[in-house]
C-alpha cells in the first residue's frame, strides 16, 4: 500500500534513568543496542518528566498534555482519564491504526488502546530472578507478527518493566556489574534501606536476605537495564526481519527516572530529585529523521505526542501543551524551554519550580522523610542536589515562589480547572491529610510485590 502511514512502537521504558545509560555517557555498558539505535537516530540530551510518578507521567506521554490538561498528577488517580483529552492510541485508531498495549492494562493513562495484552512483570520465577523483558517479548513478538500482517499500520505500545523494583534479572546479568561480596558483615550501607520502615517489608520481600552493601542492588539495577537492552534487540530484529524497518517509527523513552540510594527514597521513584525527573528519549524514523543527531535543549514529555503526530504527518484539531520537536530536530528555532513546573503525588504531595541553575521544592504535606517544608537546591554548584540553602538563599526561594505561582495561575485561567495537586487530598488512600511527618510515616506501608503491583492498576482499563 504506497498510501500507508508508518508504523509506530514506542518502548515506554518505566523507571528507566537516563544518566544510567551508556548512549548518555554511563560509564557501565548498560544500554549497547539502544546506542546503537541512538547513532541511527536522534537522541535528546536533556529530556525531562517534570510530574511524577507512572499515572500522570504517562498520561503526559500519550496525550500532549500536561497535568493541568490531563487533571492528572497522583499515582493512585480517582477516575477514569478525563474525556476532555484525547490519548495518541484514540487519534491514532481514528486514523486507521490498529493499536496494541503491553504491559499497561488496567491504568486510566493507558485509555485507547483495540488490545491489551500483558506478562508478569513482579513475581520472581522457580530461579528468584524475575525475566521480565523475556517474558515480555513471548507476548510481543506474536503480536508484532499479527499486526504486521494486516494492511493497516500499527501503534505498539511496550511498556518495558525491568528497571522498576523489583531488581531481578536473570543470570549472567545479576553479576555482570558487580564482583565484590554483597553479604560483607562488615558493610552496613543498607542499613538505613533495612531501618526505612514505609519500606522495608517490600524490599526486603525482593533483596536476596543477607544482602548488605547498597552497591549491589544499585548493580541490579544497572544488570536490569542491560538484560532489557538485550532483550529490546530482539524487538527490533524482528521489525528488521518482517521488513518495516524503514517504514516505523521507533521511540525509546521513560515516564520517570528512579532513585537509588539518594535522598534517603532507596530504590524508588519518589522525591523532586533529577534522577527522578531525567529520562531518555530517543527517535528513529530512516530517511525522515536525522542519523546520529544529540539534541542539546531541553525537552519535556508531553512533547512526545505532538512529535510523533508530525513524523506520522497526521493532523489533529487539538491545542496540545507540549510541542513538536521536529524543529529542533532539523537544527531550525523553536520555543525553547528554559524552567518548569514539577510535581509529585506518589508517597508526598510536592510541588516546585526548576531552572537551569536553582530547584525549589515545596511541601504541600509532610512527608514521611522529616525533610523540611522548603529546599532550594542550586543545580550548577550542587547537580547531585545535597545541600539544602533554602534558609540561606530567601529571595531566591521568593522569586521562584512567585514565578510557580504565577504559572499556576496561569494554567489554571487558561484550563478552567484547579491545579490538580490542589485537590488530590486522598492521594495515599489514607482519607486524610497529613498533619506531620510522623503521622505520614507511621501510616504509609508498602507489604511484598504483589501489594505494589496492586497499586498500579485498576482491575480493567478497557476503552473508557
């Protein structure tokens, strides 16, 4: 069919922080066939999640929107995806895709989708690793060959878990960046991880016991995102082999990055940190879009919509908050971002304000940390974001109060709606606010994996 739209897959990479990856200048050879695509494409160099956690940063992804056009911004979102929006699966559909989702059944971001298919992505297997981009290709390689089959394009939606805890890849990567002695008695790094007591019970539910340097799972990690790697090739052996490769477009991305052992949020994704908010994206398109280009400016992820509408030349009525990056791609001008609004709802209700030089967080609750109300970070002199000079730096804190205020307003005029992390009261499920850290801390409690599997998913997203 010379008419056809190109096909689309996005690997939607979940926890996936970008400064681990080799093609972003990790020192660890984590991510070989993913350089490999990048060389072949177009990678972002500075390509944020500004809300966080999974919910809201997808609902950002698949629409164009941000949180004030989604009135999405807690993990655990009341409600269905509001009809106000309408998500890339859903415009795609109407202009003649066929769309498949793996991995994200059951979440109110993932609205949209003819088929969803899922694999396990928490429990460890008879080994105690757990194979989870394996098991996902056993699912998406059948389905890549079913819609390749049809005279329709496609839009593959893979939502790839490895690099969210739990950290269990299978062998040989479970030793490929580590060599020392996980169980030295005299290590007591994981202590603190251990005595954390909202999380405890479920890393200790996923840790191998005895384990006692932090180094280790943060290796875990990194042998996750390899063991991923590997297995995404396998992905794109096959687009090769069915003969789409020129006729898809290929998009590597995260809805956020994760925390390790920073910040005292051990192995997870909480906390207005950049690790959390860093995440890659890349794009390749042959013969449309550029080889080997690295974009320098800075790019969020509602962009990844009205970019990816452009590569497909599919036009749509919608006034989208992010925009095409295409532009910047062909080295033309376009709007460049230069700060903007980050939220968080997962285990705190934040908010705050970034820069290229300073990063103000706010408090909306306390949090179950004990951190204070207010921290100010300068980001040129401290990237790593270790000291607090909130109480040192007040105007600062003032001026870039006033300029997140202002935006707010801003986009609430423009939306009609509250700020959403206004009104997510019940955002932990608790039917409180909390009215101290204690209070948050003592109430908080995450049990073993299935517990947190539980709390990603409704029992069925279907097409509402």
């Amino acid at each position: 069919m010379p008419n056809k739209k190109p096909n689309l897959v996005i690997f939607g990479i979940d926890s996936l922080r970008r400064d681990h990856m080799s093609a972003y200048g990790y020192p660890r050879l984590t991510t070989p066939h993913i350089d490999k695509l990048a060389g072949e494409g177009v990678l972002f160099e500075q390509h944020f999640s500004p809300s966080i956690p999974t919910t809201p940063a997808y609902a950002s992804m698949l629409t164009g929107m941000d949180v004030f056009g989604t009135d999405v911004v807690a993990l655990r979102h009341q409600g269905p995806l509001g009809g106000h929006v309408k998500t890339l699966a859903e415009v795609l559909e109407e202009n003649g895709y066929n769309t498949t989702c793996i991995g994200f059944t059951g979440n109110p971001s993932s609205r949209g989708f003819q088929t969803y298919l899922d694999y396990e992505a928490w429990v460890p297997d008879e080994t105690g690793r757990t194979p989870k981009a394996l098991l996902l290709n056993e699912v998406a390689v059948p389905e890549l060959e079913r819609l390749a089959k049809d005279d329709k394009p496609f839009f593959l939606f893979l939502r790839h878990m490895d690099p969210h805890s739990p950290y269990l890849p299978p062998a040989p990567y479970e030793r490929a960046f580590y060599g020392g002695n996980e169980k030295d008695p005299d290590n007591r790094s994981m202590d603190p991880v251990y005595g954390f007591k909202p999380f405890a019970d479920f890393l200790k539910s996923w840790i191998p016991e005895g384990v006692t340097d932090h180094e280790y799972v943060t290796a875990q990690y990194d042998g996750a995102v390899a063991y991923m790697d590997a297995c995404i090739q396998t992905i794109l052996a096959k687009l090769d082999a069915l003969g789409l490769e020129e006729e898809t477009l290929v998009v590597v991305t995260s809805d956020h990055g994760e925390t390790l052992y920073e910040h005292d949020c051990y192995f997870d994704h909480h906390g207005l940190y950049d690790c959390t908010l860093v995440v890659p994206l890349i794009f390749k398109y042959p013969g449309r879009v550029p080889s080997g280009r690295r974009v320098k400016e800075v790019s969020l992820i509602s962009d990844v919509m009205p970019t990816v509408l452009e590569l497909l030349e599919i036009e749509t009525e919608t006034a989208y908050d992010g925009r095409s990056l295409i532009k910047m791609v062909e080295g033309r001008e376009n709007d460049r971002v230069s700060e903007f609004y980050i939220t968080e709802c997962t285990w705190m209700r934040k908010h705050g304000w970034r820069t290229p030089e300073w990063k103000l967080i706010r408090a909306l609750e306390p949090d179950f940390h004990f951190k204070p109300e207010v921290e100010l970070y300068n980001l040129i002199r401290d990237p790593e974001e270790n000291v607090n000079l909130a109480e040192q730096e007040p105007e600062v804190v003032a001026l870039l109060t006033k300029r997140m205020e202002d935006y707010i307003a801003r986009r609430e005029g423009e939306t009609g709606r509250t700020n959403p992390i206004f009104t997510n009261l019940n955002w932990h499920g608790k039917g409180k606010v909390f009215q101290s850290s204690q209070e948050a801390y003592d109430s908080l409690h995450i049990g073993g994996v299935i517990a947190a599997r539980a709390l990603q998913a409704k029992e069925k997203a279907g097409k509402s």
